[in-house]
C-alpha cells in the first residue's frame, strides 16, 4: 500500500469531517430560515434560540480548532472513526433544536423542555468526546490549556446534568446566557488565531 503524507492525511479528515459538520450548520440555518419564513406559525422561545446561538458557535468553534489537527503525526482508522462520531455529536444536537416537524408542540418552549433531557445528555456526552478530543492532539496541547479547561469542562457538563433534570426556567435561562458568555470568552482569550 502507498504511504499517504500526513498532509494528504489531515485534508482528507478535515473534508469528512467538514460534510458531516456542514449538515449540523445547515440544520441550524433551515431552523432560522423557517421561523423567519413562517414567523407566526410556531411560538418561538428565547432560550431556545440561545441555545441554537451556542451550537452554532460551538460548531464553528470547534472546526476552527481542528485545524490543530494537522500537527498530530500518525492517525490511525480508530481516531478518524472517533472523529466522525464526534462531529457526528455535534449534528445531533443541532437535529435536537430543530425537530423535522413541531405539529405535536404548540411551541418552542414546550418541544425543548420535553426533549431537554435529551439535549443536555448529548451535550455532557460531547463535552466528554471533547476531553478526548483534545488529548488526541498530545499532552503538550492538553496541558497548555492549563487547569481553566478540565475545570470548564467539568462544570459544564455538570451544569448540562443539572440541565437535563430541571424544569426550572430560570435555571434555563441562567445558563443559556452563561454558556454563550463563557463560550465567547473562551473563543477569544484561547483560540483567536490559529498559529
């Protein structure tokens, strides 16, 4: 078998991964088209679309850090195959926010809060993937994350447990705002620019 360069390698992933991130942005975007396009047929809900704000955010976020996947050596079929799962995460989060019809719901609100516990379990079990993902890119990496990113990490996906559990609004409320602050926080103080 002919060897492949890491670089024949890291474009090759980067385009799987990129299909596979492409339909959770496109989930996201025919969501927003369609309650613009149909504004008065299903009642909208604030922390909702906060939520869809944060996906998107974190899906762009997170095909920008991939972009360090080009320093990893060697990528064995293992790692690829976890890295489709993971994108794979990402989509299913975003098929969560928009359901492919809303006629057993009389709104927004009512949908997220009866599937919440869905949402915020895959989004432990991606902030989790995350961890992995992260360590695949070395320790050097890891580590110079400092301790800031475990911790983030932990609360957030104790925060998402909480989450998943709770019908309380305020709660909801509390930490869409949070998440999206934190995560925009966390953008531009660590990842701003890829060097």
């Amino acid at each position: 078998m002919e060897a492949v360069t890491s670089a024949e390698a890291f474009t090759h992933i980067r385009i799987v991964m990129g299909m596979v991130v492409s339909l959770g942005l496109a989930r996201l975007l025919n969501g927003l088209a369609g309650i613009v396009q149909h504004p008065q047929s299903v009642r909208i809900y604030a922390v909702h679309l906060g939520w869809v704000a944060f996906m998107f955010l974190f899906l762009v976020h997170f095909w920008w850090w991939e972009h360090r996947l080009h320093a990893v050596p060697v990528i064995s079929f293992v790692a690829f195959l976890f890295l489709i799962v993971f994108c794979a995460q990402f989509f299913f989060l975003c098929a969560l926010l928009f359901p492919t019809s809303m006629q057993d719901y009389d709104g927004y609100e009512h949908y997220f809060l009866s599937r919440k516990t869905w949402f915020f379990g895959f989004l432990a079990g991606l902030l989790v993937t995350d961890i992995v993902d992260t360590a695949l890119k070395g320790r050097d990496y890891f580590l110079s994350l400092g301790m800031e990113y475990p911790v983030r990490t932990a609360l957030y996906i104790a925060l998402s447990l909480i989450a998943a559990v709770t019908t309380n609004r305020r709660y909801h409320v509390a930490l869409v705002i949070f998440a999206l602050a934190y995560q925009f926080y966390w953008i531009f103080r660590i990842y701003d620019f890829i060097t």
